[in-house]
C-alpha cells in the first residue's frame, strides 16, 4: 500500500503540489490525472526521492521513505517516464540490464531476466535485444523503456505519460500489454496522464488533480457515476459518459435466455467477454435489437438485447 499523507511542495512562490491526500493499495493501478503543470509529476517524483517534499509523507507499506536511503528506494521503484529516456549508445539488452547490473545479479540471472520480459514485451530477443534505440520505432522504444522499469522486479512502478507520444492504435495495444503485465506480475502501478480515456481503461482508482490538490479519486465507474460538480465532471465528459460507462462492462452481465427474447433465426453474435459498448455498436451495425451470445468456444450461451445495454446504468447492481 502506498500512502500520500499531506503532501506538500512548493517551489519559490509556486505550490505545485498541496496538502495531496492519496493512498492507492497494493496490486492496482492508480492514475494520476489532470491539465499541464497541476503537479502530477512532481507528486511522482516525490515517491521516489527524486524531489524532496516541503512536507507531509509518503509511506510504502507503512514505513517512511525517509527512513530509507533513496538509492535502496529506488531499487524498489520502478520508473518510466515520457520520451522514454533510454541510453542511446547501449544495446536494448544493456539498457533492460542496467539496474540488475547495479545489483550485481548474475549474468545468468541477467539473461533470463532479460529473455524474459522482451517476451513479455512481445519483442523477440534474437531480433531486438542487440539493436540501439535509435534503431526502434517510438512504441518499440516505449517498451524498452517499461522493461527496464520492470527488470530487478519492483513492487512499485512509477510511469509518467508513458505512452503519451504514440499513435492511438500502439497506445491502446501498449495500454493492453502493461494491463496484463501488471496483473501476472502483481505490482502497484501510479500512472500520470492527461488522457481520460487511458486513465479509465487501466485504473482500479483515477485521482484527478487540479492546482496541486486532489479533487476526487475512486474508481472509474464513481467518477463516472458521481463526478464532483465542474472540473471533474468535465474531465470525464458530459455525452461521452455513458458510452465510457457501457465500455468497462461485459456483455456477460447482461445475457437472457433466448426464448424470452424476440429474434431472428440467423441473429449475429457477439462473445460474451465483449464490452458492453462494442456489443452496442454491433446492435446498430446490424440494425438488431437482439444478437446471440457466445463462449470463446463458439457455444451459445443466450442472447443481449439492445433495450437491455440501453437500460443497462438504469437498473445496476
Ligand atoms: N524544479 C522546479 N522548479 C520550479 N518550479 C517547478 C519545478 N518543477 C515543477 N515546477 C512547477 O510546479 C508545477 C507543477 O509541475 P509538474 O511538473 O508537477 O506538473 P504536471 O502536472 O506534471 O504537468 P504536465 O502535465 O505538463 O507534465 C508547475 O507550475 C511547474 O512549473
Ligand atoms: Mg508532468
């Protein structure tokens, strides 16, 4: 569990991070949102030393980062940020190895580590692990940049906008891997970004951060539900809320037995792990109020009527 307890910093006249109130529990992704310069990234750094705080704590299972020196922290901490960083003039495998280097793991050690998250990654080690940076294309690098994040295991990864430069279709598939990843490997994630769509695609908690202070944090479905009159509720969208909404639910919650719905012999189907969002442009792509739905073996399981997904926020658990 990581805990922002008051949280303060100031620069000169400027408090760029004020009296934050946050804790984001172990195992889930927490992310950081809001507009330029409301102090996201100084709020990061404060986790892993790289600024000091003006005052308030961050406690890291209940023990005070203080107490410890930040070179052993940082070993603890995983970070990657925008634009990457990755050092130019090492090979892919020399930068994913820096910090087990610095551990003195051993090489065997080493390798494997390295073999391991390129194929995490989906980036096959013959081909990229003695390529230079400069060599990659930007989300190939954006990778690279997680793996070395990732590479002496820590229990807290720290990601400032780190798929911020991508194209929207790399973004998403990225978004996708690091979700896996986080949930195989069992880490803490605190994600910044200025995008509301990433933030709820990926977050167990989204905290939105206006001026340096926290305006609301919770899941994605509250914020969605309840979010706090003006700069919240702007956040996360006037029309677009409900669509947002239809897409963190799964067709499964909503599947009746066919016979007490009205169809036609030859309905189209959608699987029953779709999004109920993708399974609503299916209904108006083919014009049905009614499309069966099937397992990943193909079997039918039922049917998901349009009126149901319409209904679907209406009559919630
Ligand atoms: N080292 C510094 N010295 C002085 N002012 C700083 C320093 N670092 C940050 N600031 C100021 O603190 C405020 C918060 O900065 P921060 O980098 O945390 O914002 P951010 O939310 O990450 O913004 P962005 O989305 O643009 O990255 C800004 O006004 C910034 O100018
Ligand atoms: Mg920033």
């Amino acid at each position: 569990m990581i805990e922002l307890k008051q949280l303060t910093r100031v620069f000169g006249e400027r408090t760029a991070v004020d009296q934050l109130n946050l804790t984001v529990n172990s195992g889930e992704i927490c992310a950081l949102i809001g507009t330029s310069g409301c102090g996201k990234s100084t709020t990061l750094k404060m986790i892993n030393r790289l600024i000091e705080p003006t005052s308030g704590t961050v406690l890291i299972n209940g023990e005070d980062i203080r107490d410890q020196s930040p070179e052993l922290l940082r070993r603890r901490i995983g970070y990657a940020i925008q634009g990457v960083g990755l050092f130019p003039h090492r090979s892919v495998y020399d930068n994913i190895a820096t910090v087990p280097r610095l551990l003195n793991w051993s090489r065997q050690e080493i390798d494997a580590r390295v073999r391991e998250l390129l194929e995490l990654l989906k980036m096959p080690f013959e081909t990229f692990a003695h390529q230079y940076p400069h060599r990659l294309s930007g989300g190939e690098q954006q990778r690279i940049g997680v793996a070395r994040a990732l590479a002496a295991r820590p229990e807290l990864l720290l990601m400032d906008e780190p798929f911020g430069a991508l194209d929207p279709l790399t973004r998403e598939r990225l978004q996708g891997e690091l979700k896996q990843i986080q949930r195989m490997l069992g880490i803490t994630v605190i994600l910044v970004t200025h995008d509301m769509e990433e933030a709820i695609r990926l977050a167990d908690q989204v905290a939105v951060m206006d001026a340096g202070r926290l305006l609301q944090s919770g899941t994605p479905q509250a914020l969605l539900r309840n979010p706090r009159e003006g700069f919240v509720s702007q956040l996360v969208g006037g029309e677009d809320r409900a669509l947002r909404l239809l897409a963190l639910r799964r067709v499964d919650e909503l599947v009746q037995p066919l016979d007490q719905l009205s169809f036609e012999a030859e309905l189209p189907t959608v699987s029953s792990g779709m999004s109920l969002r993708d399974a609503l442009a299916r209904h108006l792509w083919y014009g049905q109020n009614c499309l069966r739905v099937v397992d990943d073996a193909g079997n039918t399981l039922g049917g998901i009527s349009l009126d149901a997904i319409l209904n679907a926020e209406d009559q919630r658990p």
